[in-house]
C-alpha cells in the first residue's frame, strides 16, 4: 500500500512540474536587447535610456509603463518636430506590432529616468522593466552607458 501511496505522489508531482518545464522551453513574446542608461554628471536628476524591443508574438503589445530599480520615475518620450523646431513629447503607451522591431535612441523614441541612484548604478547594473496590457512584463538588465569625451554634448556649456 506504501508503494501505491508513494507512487500516486510521485506522478502527482510530475505532473504539477510539467507547466513549469513547458514555459521555460517558451521563447518571450517580447524580447529586449541593448538595454543601457545613458551616464549623466552627478548633479543631474535626469537621464535617458535605450533598448531595442522586439515583438516575436503573433499579437500586439501595448506598453504602458517601464520602471528602473535605481530611478524613482520611468516614462516614454519622442523627439518631434512642431512648427519647425524639435520637441521632446511623453508617450503614454505605444503599440508594438506583430514582428515589429522598435529602437529606442538618441534623437527618437526613449524613455526618461527620473532621480537615477547614480551610486547603485556605478556598482552594478540595473533592472529594466517594461509592461504591456496584452503580453505581461518583461525584465532585462540595462547597463550604464558611461560618457566619454567624444560623446555629444560633452564640455558644451
């Protein structure tokens, strides 16, 4: 009788396991790559950061929302051009279609990162989170992009 108890148990708890296994094997639906946040002098409470996301499911997904662990405020921003002079505008939410690549960049597409712990982030990377209303959240790690004398901008008063 043992046996049998011990047996029952066994499968039962296989079968529990077969979900986790499955979803593992499961490539994300949206997948986030060249993940960094753009250095800023320390006085500076704001910086930008970059990524590339790209949409391998066969639906769309809405972003709605990132969130950085070091900054209090993450938000999405474009760069457009209004009445002949450029223009920073928030995007509340932005569509990534089926098999659609979107680039966020210097210029373009971005996202803001409000009060960055400038001191977490010069010892470790951080961890970038963006939400969808349809797909879920997706984490990867955003490293520091350190600026350089040839970076634009630098030494500009």
């Amino acid at each position: 009788m043992s046996k049998f108890i011990f047996m029952v148990g066994w499968l039962l708890l296989c079968a529990l396991w077969v979900p986790f296994i499955a979803a593992s094997d499961t490539p994300a639906m949206l997948q986030i790559s060249a993940a960094s946040i753009r250095q800023m002098p320390p006085a500076q409470s704001v910086t930008s950061a970059y990524m590339v996301l790209s949409n391998r499911s066969e639906v769309s997904c809405t972003l709605v929302g990132a969130a950085i662990d070091i900054a209090k405020r993450v938000e999405f921003h474009r760069h457009a051009q209004v009445d002949g002079m450029m223009q920073m505008r928030r995007v509340e939410q932005l569509v990534v279609a089926p098999g659609q690549d979107v680039i966020f960049q210097p210029g373009g597409l971005h996202m803001m990162v409000f009060d960055p712990d400038w001191a977490s982030l010069e010892k470790r990377s951080a961890q970038l989170t963006v939400r969808t209303l349809e797909c879920g959240e997706f984490t990867t790690v955003a490293a520091l992009r350190r600026l350089t004398k040839q970076s634009p901008g630098w030494g500009r008063k």
